[in-house]
C-alpha cells in the first residue's frame, strides 16, 4: 500500500477548524482513524483545536477536543489522508 507522505504548507494554514475537516472526510480526502485520551486539560468552553499530524497512524490532522467527563484527559481524533 502506499501514502501520501506529505502535506502541503498550504493545507496545513488552510485547516483549522474541525469544520474543515469533516468537509475533507465527506469528500473522501481523510478518514477518521480513530480518538484516544491525551493527559492535557482543554477548556471546556472552547471545541479544541487542530493541528497537522504525521506519525505513525500515517498523515494528516489531529482534533483536540475536551472531555467533558474528566478534568485531567482530553479527546484527540486522528484524522488521516487515506492509503493508496
């Protein structure tokens, strides 16, 4: 299988929000990989924040979003151009 490996610097200013990203999963261009806990607070007042990935779930963005459960973990969904 092969994959995309890099993300333009014009993709990674353009997306910054969460809404970004689900137009890119409807269209087919990331897949939702999957969410797990990070050791980080985030404000519940705010929806989190994005940020560019490349790791070992592949490429693309990573959502922070708060946990509304626990003050000490938050939520990050790996959002990642899909393989080839």
């Amino acid at each position: 299988m092969k994959t995309i490996n890099k993300i333009s610097e014009a993709e990674k200013s353009n997306i910054k929000s969460i809404a970004k990203i689900n137009k890119l999963v409807k269209s087919g261009k990331l897949i939702k990989s999957h969410t797990s806990t990070i050791r980080e607070y985030i404000s519940r007042k705010s929806c989190g924040y994005v940020s560019a990935y490349s790791g070992r779930f592949g490429v693309g963005f990573t959502h922070a979003s708060p946990n509304w459960s626990s003050t000490r973990f938050s939520y990050v969904t790996y959002y990642v151009k899909p393989t080839i």
